[in-house]
C-alpha cells in the first residue's frame, strides 16, 4: 500500500486507478480496521442524513466488528460539533431503531 501522501493526492485529482485492483485499494479495504470503518460509516450516515435501512445495515456492520452499543450511541455524541444538532437529533431514532430500540418507547 502507498504512503497517505500518495493515497490523498489519488484521491484529490479522482485517479481512476485509485480503486482499481492494481492499486492495491478498495472501499473495504481502506487501511482501516473493521470497527473503525464501521464506526466511520455511522457517522457518514448521520452527516449526510442516511436512510433507516442504512443505519441498520451499517450498525449490525459496527456490532459484527466489535462495537458496542455504547461506542456507536457515542459516535452521535462525537460528532456533534462538527454535523450539528439537527442531524444528530434526526438521526438518533433511526440509530436507535438499528440497535432495536424505539426511542418513544423508552420511560425514564
């Protein structure tokens, strides 16, 4: 694999060749452990307001690599600052869907 130099300037000018099986890189195999890029894909879902079979699909990805329950509801917490409240507190019920719970249903 390139050093993250070569790695960024490939993806900054959109190499084809950047995802090509000759590079040595695909999206699976981004340099990143299975629950780091699971935890990463959550919090792309909540950045640009991910559909419900999305998070689900992607939570079961985060809980299949290790995650827990604790550090993905904390991925809401993390990246607040940067998306904004609005997209946290939109994303939260289809978050808490994908890990079997209804929010509504929840009592103090």
């Amino acid at each position: 694999m390139s050093d993250y130099k070569d790695r960024l300037r490939r993806i900054a000018v959109n190499d084809p060749l950047l995802l090509d099986d000759e590079f040595g890189v695909s999206c699976d195999d981004a340099g990143l452990d299975a629950k780091t890029l699971a935890i990463a894909r959550l919090a792309s879902l909540v950045a640009v307001g991910g559909s419900e079979p999305s998070f689900g699909e992607h939570a079961d990805a985060a809980l299949s690599a290790g995650a827990t329950t604790d550090e993905i509801v904390a991925v809401l917490i993390g990246i607040r600052p940067v998306v904004g409240t609005p997209r946290v507190v939109t994303a939260a019920p289809l978050l808490a869907l994908a890990l079997g719970l209804d929010v509504d249903a929840i009592v103090d």
